[in-house]
C-alpha cells in the first residue's frame, strides 16, 4: 500500500496537484464512508476521490497518469 501511496503522491506533487491524504486505518466510519461513495463494501486502499466523487483505485489512476488522461481521470477537466 505505501509504494502506491508514495506513487500517488509523487505524480500529484510533480504536477502540482492539491490533495488530501485521509489515513484510513485509524477512521473505521471514513473508511465506510469511502466504500460508500464509492459503491464497493470491500474497497481497500488506495483510492482516489476528488471531493465525493469517486475516480478510481490506484491501477486506474497510474494507468490515466501514462496516458496523459490524469486531469480527466481527476475529474479536473
């Protein structure tokens, strides 16, 4: 999980990116928020949400990232 995470957060530093890192082993009700939202009762992390709109989980994220497709995966375009 925190080569992922390390992943994420250097891709979004690199392109100056804000965003929040919620820990959510410590936050077992923002943990069934996350799944909520997302609408997957068994989601681990990582994910990504901008606000409460969820884009995806980490292989989808890199995966728009080496496409070019990071700012729509984002939901920032």
């Amino acid at each position: 999980i925190y080569i992922k995470q390390n992943r994420i957060k250097l891709i979004l530093d690199g392109k100056k990116i804000p965003y929040e890192e919620i820990d959510l082993s410590k936050n077992q009700e923002v943990r069934e928020e996350m799944r909520a939202l997302a609408g997957i009762p068994d989601l681990l992390p990582p994910q990504i949400f901008n606000g409460n709109t969820y884009c995806g989980d980490f292989q989808a994220f890199d995966d728009a990232n080496e496409d070019g497709r990071l700012l729509e995966f984002l939901h920032l375009k």
